[in-house]
C-alpha cells in the first residue's frame, strides 16, 4: 500500500519546514526530537523454550502463544544528538502523551525552545496537556516546546519513524514480549544503550539523505501547484535503461552533511 499525498500548498509548507529543521546546525539550546507511536502486540509463552546447550546449536520455541493484549511505544529521538528517550505505554491516549511530553521536558532543562516534530494525532496537541496537568501547569510546559507538524500523508518526513524501525527490528527483533513490564525494561535498555553504541546517531543520521534527497523534495510554488497546466512540468532527467526516476542535480535539494560523534 502506498501513501499518496496531495501536493497542496500546505503540504509543501510543510515538507519545506521540516527540512529547514533538519539542516540546522546541533544546538543544545534548541534541539529537534520528533516523536511516534509503535503499537506492540504482547505475547506470552505457553511453554518454556529448548536453549541451546552448545556451540553450534539454536535456542528452540514452541509455535503456540498467549495473546496478552497490546501496549505502545512512543519512540523519541534526538537525530544529531543520537539520544534515545523511548518510553513504553499501555496505550497512545491523551494522558501517555502528555507524561511523555513531561519526560521529553526534563530531559532538557536548558533548552531555550524544543523543536518537536510530530503527525497530526488528535491526541497531539495543547489540549492533551492541560487536561493532564492543568490549565496553567499545562500551557506552561506547551509553550517551551515549538511543534512542526508533518503534513497529511506525509509522516515519513518525521525522523522518528525511522527510530520506530530501528527500535522494532535491533529490540524487539522476533522475540516474543509478554507484559508491559518486560516492555519498559527494554526500551530502558534500547535508551541507555543509544547512548553508548552506534545504534543512535549514526544509524539515524545515515538515513538522513532520505530525507534530503532521496524522495522527491523539489521546491514548487504554490501557485504552480494550484494551476499545474499554467507552465511546463520541469524536465527530469532519466539515464536510459534505468527504472524509476532520478531528480536532475540542479532539482534536488543537497543532503546535510553526514554527523560525526564527537
């Protein structure tokens, strides 16, 4: 299945925005997190497994499982920092959201403004804060934050996405969790560990040139897209025998440069 947008002026808005964002230089006064939601489906045994009791040998699991509901994971990330702050949740609803915007908070606390990338969740929103902590405690902790929206049918703009793939295949990989508790045990784990390895900035930031040029990122006037018969569609260059499409160099917008950890 595909997402297909709808190149409408608000859409481009916000696709240009985003990757203004990202080209910005790291500054801890102003960093840029981006937010998602994982759904997790929890299961549990029915029996204990066979494990591999020397070299050469596999660890063996029964097919049977317990389905024990399903649970959440707000995956965070600071792309250019490589900083994890992934939380496990029983569910994604208004009062989740807003704990989680809480922990992002403090985990700045000399952040002069937090650049928070998100979609366009109901839940995502001013709202969901004040009704958590109150009108003047919510409204408060809001405004240290500055929120890009992606637009609509255009999510995978948001960074975050790429920590919730990480976060499925290098934590979760096959292996069966059956409770929440053994959830939040490893995506306090998964955080500690982004800190310490190359599963945080690096592996984000190689991504990074999806971002940049990867998809199509073409610069287009408003008006072109409201009246797209009033002037030539730009030329795209295709080598012969190549499939798909490649944008022309002086149509694609250049990549940021690559991050090294200091």
């Amino acid at each position: 299945m595909w997402c297909i947008p709808e190149l409408t002026p608000e859409y481009v808005s916000r696709m240009e925005n985003l990757l203004d964002l990202y080209e910005r230089p790291l500054d801890p006064r102003e960093p840029v997190v981006g937010l998602d939601e994982k759904p997790v489906q929890l299961l549990k045994e029915c029996r204990g497994p066979i494990r591999a009791d020397k070299p050469g040998k596999i660890m063996k699991r029964d097919s049977e499982y317990v389905r024990n509901g399903t649970a959440n994971v707000f995956c965070v990330v600071e792309p250019k920092a490589g900083r994890h702050l992934t939380a496990a949740t029983k569910n994604r609803k208004g009062p989740e959201f807003a704990k989680t915007v809480g922990r992002i908070a403090r985990a700045y606390p000399k952040a002069r403004t937090i650049h928070l990338v998100m979609d366009n969740l109901s839940t995502h929103g001013a709202k969901a804060l004040r009704d958590y902590y109150g009108e003047e405690r919510g409204e408060e902790l809001w405004e240290r934050f500055r929120v890009h929206y992606t637009p609509k049918h255009g999510s995978w703009l948001n960074q975050a996405e790429i920590e919730c793939g990480l976060f499925g295949r290098r934590c979760l990989g096959k292996d069966r969790v059956g409770d929440l508790e053994s959830l939040q045990q490893r995506t306090q784990a998964w955080n500690t560990r982004g800190r310490h390895s190359d599963i945080g900035g690096d592996a984000i930031v190689d991504a990074r040139p999806l971002l940049g040029c990867g998809f199509v990122v073409r610069r287009l006037q408003a008006s072109s897209l409201l009246a797209p018969h009033s002037s030539p569609r730009p030329k795209i260059d295709r080598p012969k025998g190549q499939r798909g499409y490649a944008l022309s160099p002086t149509s694609v917008r250049k990549a940021p440069p690559p991050w090294t950890p200091t």
